[in-house]
C-alpha cells in the first residue's frame, strides 16, 4: 500500500524517534509499503517518520547510484545491490573530509541544496530479523544513511544548510507545508502558519 509521504511542516518530522522491539505490531507489513512508497516516489531512501511514524527505522535502495558513471567501478558495484533495512540504526563514528553534494528529499520537493557530510561512517543497526550488525560505509551508501539517520534524530537536509540559505528558502518552505507543489507522488500536509 503506497503511504502519504509526510511534507516538510509536518511535526512527525522534527521528533525524535524511538527504538522498538522485536514483535513491533504490523513491521513486516510497514517496511513493505515503505518500499513501495519509495519506489512510486522514486526515492532512494526513506524513514518511518516521513510516513507519520516517530520509530527508528529507515529503508534504502541506492541502486540508481549505480548508473552514475563518475564514480569507481567498486563503489558502483557495491550500491547496485544496497538495499537494506534498518531498524534502531545509530552512527557511532563518523570520519573524513566533509564532502558536498545535492541532496533532496521526499518531504522537501523541489528543493535540491548542497550538503557537506564527511566520508565514512560506522552504523550500528538491527535487520528485519533484529540480528544486530556494524559495518563500516563510505561515499553514496554512507551519505544516504546519514540523511536518513537525521530523519531518526527529527533533523532535515536543510537544517544543515548556512543561515542565510535557510533564510532564502523560508517561503519556498512555506508553500510546500501548504500543498503548494508539483511533486507526482501522495503527500499530506500540514500547512504552516
Ligand atoms: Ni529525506
């Protein structure tokens, strides 16, 4: 079942989510309609919150990464099948030189900016079964975890972004929380004031 995707203004968005448990009614159902979700909005990520729930979990599928013919044969081959779930995720080290890119988000339509995040990350995190990992990731895999791990933390893209910046994108911002874009997938709103 394709979700509404929660649009900036939305307070679900700026909680912090909580853990949860094995058994957690209605999981295996909520992570297939993510994916869904994600896919009908052409998404490469995706955190409960954005769907109005306020639980660490987030899903990927960074194969379209893929096809970007910039980046290293490796990395390439690595995003080409990362696509995973991850339940109670948290970054316990990040390292590297911050490096910039143009992110977007499903909850910010239209609005594409740049963002330093630095290299390399290491996540620890549950799996559908709630087997617990930790592995280390670097460029594309790291940046999506980490744009999706700020969702968990009630943080967005632009949160990061300088002052100034933020200050130039306060109407764009406002109109989207009022409804007022082109995106072709199904949003719900919570205008601001
Ligand atoms: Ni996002």
């Amino acid at each position: 079942m394709i979700l509404p995707i929660r649009a900036f203004g939305d307070p679900v968005l700026k909680k912090v989510a909580k853990d949860i448990e094995k058994g957690h009614p209605g999981l295996s159902e909520l992570i297939a309609d993510m994916y869904e979700t994600m896919y009908e909005a052409s998404g490469v990520g995706l955190a409960a919150p954005q769907v109005g729930k306020s639980i660490r979990l987030f899903i990927v599928d960074a194969s379209p990464f893929a096809e970007d013919e910039e980046l290293e044969q490796e990395e390439r081959d690595f995003l080409k099948t990362f696509k995973r779930v991850f339940i109670n995720p948290y970054i316990v080290e990040e390292d590297g030189e911050p490096w910039p890119f143009e992110e977007g988000c499903l909850s910010i339509p239209g609005i594409r900016e740049e963002v330093k995040r630095q290299e390399t990350i290491v996540l620890q995190w549950q799996d559908e079964k709630f087997k617990e990992h930790e592995e280390e990731f670097s460029g594309f895999a790291a940046r999506v975890i980490q744009h999706e791990h700020d969702h968990l933390d009630g943080k967005l893209f632009i949160d990061k972004l300088p002052v100034l910046r933020r200050t130039m994108l306060k109407g764009k911002l406002r109109d989207i929380s009022q409804g007022k874009t082109d995106a072709k997938y199904k949003m719900r709103f919570t205008p601001l004031k």
